[in-house]
C-alpha cells in the first residue's frame, strides 16, 4: 500500500489572562496587542517592565482539526 503524504489543518489555542498596568481598557488592550505573545516552541513573553506585567496561561492547548487534504502519494 502506498503512503500519501496528507495536509491537517490545525489551531492550537492557549487562553489565558495577562494583567497589565495602563491608564484605561484601550492602554492595557493595545499593550497586550503590541508588547505580548508567544514564541513558538518557547514560553509567553512580554516585553515590558516586570513591574507592568503578569500573566496566567494553561500549557495545555486545546486542539483543533479541520480540513484534510492528500498532498501527495509516496512511491517509496
């Protein structure tokens, strides 16, 4: 039987809250947005202060599938 090489698109979804210091919702909202994220196959980072920041994130993601196509068939 041939293998076929096959595309899974794929999400995977952390959730979580990061606790910012601003002057309003907007101030937090776009330091989130601009100074926090995650680095693939690394940790939550931040860039501001220590002081500005905390955060709480589950390691666990949720998982999800969609579509799958055939790419290929393997010959081998």
């Amino acid at each position: 039987m041939k293998k076929r090489i096959y595309r899974v698109r794929t999400q995977y979804i952390f959730e979580g809250v990061f606790e910012v210091v601003g002057e309003s919702r907007e101030e937090a909202r776009q330091k989130v947005i601009q100074d926090c994220g995650m680095v693939m196959g690394g940790n939550i980072q931040s860039t501001l202060p220590d002081e500005e920041i905390n955060w709480a994130f589950s390691t666990q993601p949720e998982v999800r599938t969609g579509q799958i196509t055939v790419q290929e068939e393997q010959t081998k």
